[in-house]
C-alpha cells in the first residue's frame, strides 16, 4: 500500500477514535484482526489480546464503562508501505474516582485491505497501574 | 519527539537501527555507543525505583553509564526486531528481548517499542517502552498486589 493511503487510514482512525465514533472505527478495523494493548488484565480487564473486530469493539466498549477519553493527541507518525508507528499524549478520566490519568503511548499498526489487521500498543504500564489506584505499588 | 523529515532518506535510519540491534545482540555496547549522538535525548519509559537505567538521559556519556548499570545487572540473551518501520529521519520497531539477570539467574522476556531519530548516521533522540508491570513483576519474581 503506498505511503499515502495508509497515512490517511491512519488519521481516519485516530480520528474515529477520538470522536467515540465506534462506526466509523470499527468499519477500519479488519475481521480477522490481532490486537494487543500491553498492560496487567487485573487492573486493566480490557487490555491483553484480543482477536476479530467483535472482541476489539467489545474490549474498547469495556474501556469506555471506565474511562473518558479527554484527548488523544498523536504527534508522531512515521509510515511505510503498509506500516505505520506513532506516539501519541492520551489523557483518561477515571469514571469512578474522577481521577484524571496521563501518559504517552506507542503504536504499531499493519494493514491489509485497508483496514487495521494488526495493533500492538505500549505504556509504561506500572506508572499507568499506580494512577489508576491512585497510589504507588508495594513492590 | 520532533516529527520525522520525510524528505530524508529512510535507508540511513534503517542501517543505524539495524546495526544498533546486532550491536545489542553481541554485547558491544561501545559500538552502540559510537551509534549515538553526542547530545542525544534518550527517554525510555518505565519506572526507575525498579529500574534505575531508565528515564532520561541527554549525551551520549549519559546513554553509554545508563547502559553500561544496565549491562552490570543483565545479560541479553536475544534481541530481534520485528515491525521495522523507517520514514525519512526516524525508524520505529518492536524488538524481542530475553535478558538473564545476573544476580538471580532470572529470565525476563519482554517486548521494547523504540522509535529513533537519525542524524549524519547517528540517533539523536530515542524513545523506548516496556509493559514496565509486567518487566517489574518478572525482575522481583513475584506478582505485584494490587
């Protein structure tokens, strides 16, 4: 896939995403898809791997009873072919608490058909465990 | 992390990540060394109570100590890159990483996400990330409680 029309996939996404728009998000996401967000399940049921678009959107949905997405703001792309890798600034609020929980993530996406086949998403994940309990983890 | 200049050459950024893996892969870390800029921002993200090699580093001198503690507590038993993408200036991936700790004998298998942007043939600004939780948990040899 040319450099182009993945970039603009990639801001059709981000986009959808940031506008809870699950539609237009899904319809980007291929049926087959493999999926990791890389975090502790125990605190974060919706992270680990998820296969097909029904487990993702399902996954996301079980993040939005949660969270709030203030703002997903990536200032990083870099494509290639059907590749695309980003950091992005992602600002929670937590549902139950009020807590709001910033951190930075990275992306890697892969495409087929146009749509995202493969995600693969990185946190530091023990500082974003210790704000969502909203205190430092006995180690 | 500045944006990438798509207007440069991809092929350098992919060779100096490259050679920074197989450098990673055999230990050298003076050819990692010689790999990076003199005022390199090196951020890897993770928590440095646990991990005091982590946070950020500016200089080469800074990144060479970080890497060096490091060596002193772990040996990589493997370091392979997958999801290679390069743009211009800057290339991303994801590595597969087995490190021994040596004072436990402790394998630790992770993931590293790394994004590295390329100057004259040398990275000036690298960024990594860990699933810190689960690398902290494999270092202590315990779950955490949470």
């Amino acid at each position: 896939m040319a450099e182009s029309g993945t970039r603009d996939i990639v801001q059709a996404l981000y986009d959808a995403y940031v506008r809870r728009d699950f539609n237009s998000f899904g319809a980007l996401l291929h049926d087959d898809i493999d999926w990791i967000i890389y975090g502790p399940m125990t605190v974060f049921p919706f992270a680990g791997l998820r296969r097909g678009r029904p487990a993702v959107l399902q996954a996301l949905a079980g993040m939005a009873l949660s969270y709030s997405l203030d703002s997903y703001i990536p200032d990083f792309v870099i494509v290639e072919g059907d590749r695309a890798a980003i950091m992005a600034d992602l600002s929670l609020t937590q549902y139950a608490t009020g807590r709001i929980m910033r951190f930075r993530v990275a992306n890697f996406l892969r495409f087929e058909d146009g749509r995202v086949i493969e995600f693969r998403e990185f946190a530091d994940s023990f500082d974003v465990v210790e704000q969502a309990l909203g205190r430092v983890v006995d180690l | 992390m500045r944006p990438a200049n798509t207007a440069a050459n991809s092929d350098g950024a992919r060779a100096v990540v490259l050679e920074i893996q197989d450098a990673f892969r055999k230990g050298d870390y003076a050819r990692i060394a010689a790999r990076y800029h003199d005022d390199i921002d090196w951020l890897f993200h993770g928590p440095t109570s646990v991990f005091p090699q982590v946070g950020r580093r500016h200089g080469e001198v800074a990144v060479f100590k970080a890497l060096a503690a490091l060596n002193e507590l772990y040996r990589f038993e493997r370091y392979e890159t997958d999801h290679l993408i390069a743009e211009g200036d800057c290339a991303a991936g994801i590595a597969d990483v087995t490190l021994v700790q040596q004072a436990s004998g402790r394998t630790i298998q992770c993931r590293i996400a790394n994004f590295q942007r390329v100057k004259d043939g040398l990275v000036v600004e690298y960024r990594g990330f860990i699933d810190s939780f689960d690398a902290v948990e494999q270092v202590i040899g315990h779950e955490l409680n949470v």
